[in-house]
C-alpha cells in the first residue's frame, strides 16, 4: 500500500457523499508530492477509506434511529475497543445500528463498526454482543479492511500519478483517479458484505477477540456460546452473518483451544443480562 492513494482518499470521498469538487491544479501538486513520500498506508488515510466503505454500507442498510440502543451499543464496544491492541484510531471506534433483521456485522476501516437489529435479537446477552464487537475489533486492529484492496488497483493509481503529477489532471484523469478510489472501496465493501474475510483472518479475529474479552472483564466463553448456537440452528452455511463469518465447527474447535484460562464472576455475568435485557429486549 502506497500514500500515493492518499490523493483520492482524501478528495474523492466528496464524490461519492455529494460534497462540492476540487481544484484540479492542487491534486497534480499534492499527487507529486504524496507519490514521492511513498510509504504504508497511515491511520489518517485508513479512516478515509473506511468513512466511503461505511457510506457504501449505509447505502444499503438504513441506520436505526435508536438513540438509546444506540448508545448502549457504543457503551459496551468501547469498552472493548479500548482494551483491544489499537485502543485509539485516527478518528476513533463508532458503533452504529443498521435497521435490519439480517444478522450481521461489519467492521469499516479505521474504526467505523456497524452491527444489523437482527444480530441485536440474536445475541442473548450482552457478554455475546460484547464477543461479536471484539471480533469486529480485532478485524480492524489487524487491518483486514484494506488488505483487501487489489495490489492492481494500487499499482493503477501510482502508475498514473507517476505519468501525470507534473502536470494538471484533465477531466479524464480525474475520471480514472474517482473510478480507481471507488474500486479500491468496492473492494472492501464486497469482502465485508459478500464475500467475507479468509478462514485465517476469522481464527486470528477470534483469537484477538477472546484477548480483548478478557481484559475488559467479559466471559469470553460467551463467543463459543455464540458461535455453537448459530451451528446449532443450521445457520452455519446460510446467508446473513454466515457470508462474512463463517461458523463452522473448526472455527468453534480453534475458539476452545484458544480460550482464556481463568473464570469470570458470574454474579456480574448476570447484572450485564439483565442490562441487556433491560435496554435490548
């Protein structure tokens, strides 16, 4: 991954959320100078893309519009975002409903996480929702997002900054730039809501996720219970939360092997249900 994306992360989010256009002198200028400082994709840019893919998502799922739940649902994804090994992010861990009875959940680059009002339903107490935003979590501390952006993609946008920073970008430049940046956050979007992370980048978000239970207090056990539950009913080759988290028996197998020594204080296990039932169900 290479800054000289940065130039459309940057600008071309305005294209896709309907904000005014941009000085085309400025991006042959700035697009010279970002593909001289070439280097890893930083926080700030992350966030960018993360922000597109969020409204690609949001384009698709409506928000529901639930102050409280809403803000229950960040209550208990920040306390775990903040034991995570990326506490902080450039534009910090948001937690969103979408108004949906798809279960599901999707983690955006640079911190955006958005889960469904069926998954809602679906978890029966809070140390469950708290297992599915830590595996969330740990999706965006390990980047997972934007390793799914195609190298040839990257290669496209370096490749004409190259060829054109030294001069003003035409109207068909600035077409080839907006059609690479909206590829690069379709990429994303397709692997969040479509075709779903590989088997190893759900065992490591598993295993981070028992991590991050665990420091915060919750049972991580709760995942295992989880996951067995989604098997149990069949959902385990189906739709929904199925497409991007596939809970097969291996993956439960791995979560067992994984699991945290230690126990939890069940009398605080049974406060937290009672919260989530009190504010949930």
């Amino acid at each position: 991954m290479t800054k000289a994306i940065f130039i459309i992360l940057v600008f071309v989010p305005s294209v896709l959320i309907g904000c005014a256009g941009f000085d085309v002198g400025s991006i042959g200028r700035i697009a010279q100078q970002a593909f001289q400082a070439s280097q890893p994709l930083s926080d700030e840019e992350e966030y960018y893309v993360g922000r597109a893919v969020a409204a690609n998502v949001l384009s698709t799922y409506p928000l529901l519009e639930n102050k409280r739940l809403t803000e229950y649902v960040n209550l208990v994804g920040q306390t775990v975002a903040i034991h995570s090994d990326e506490p902080f992010t450039y534009g910090g861990y948001h937690f969103a409903i979408l108004n949906t009875d798809e279960i599901n959940a999707f983690a955006c680059p640079g911190g955006i996480i958005l889960i469904t009002k069926g998954m809602l339903n679906e978890v029966q107490n809070e140390d469950e929702l708290a297992a599915v935003l830590a595996h969330e979590v740990a999706h965006i501390n390990h980047h997972d997002g934007i390793s799914a952006i195609q190298k040839s993609r990257l290669t496209g946008v370096a490749t004409l900054i190259a060829a054109e920073a030294a001069k003003a970008y035409t109207p068909a430049e600035i077409s080839q730039l907006v059609s690479l940046f909206e590829g690069s956050v379709e990429d994303v979007f397709k692997t969040l809501v479509v075709n779903g992370y590989g088997k190893s980048q759900e065992y490591d978000a598993d295993e981070s996720a028992l991590i991050y239970l665990s420091r915060a207090g919750y049972d991580p056990e709760a995942l295992e219970a989880f996951l067995e539950r989604i098997v149990s009913r069949g959902q385990g080759a189906g739709g929904g939360i199925m497409k991007t988290h596939p809970a097969t028996q291996d993956r439960i197998g791995k979560v067992v092997e994984e699991m945290p020594p230690g126990k939890v204080d069940t009398s605080l296990v049974q406060l937290r249900a009672m919260r989530f039932d009190k504010i949930v169900k």
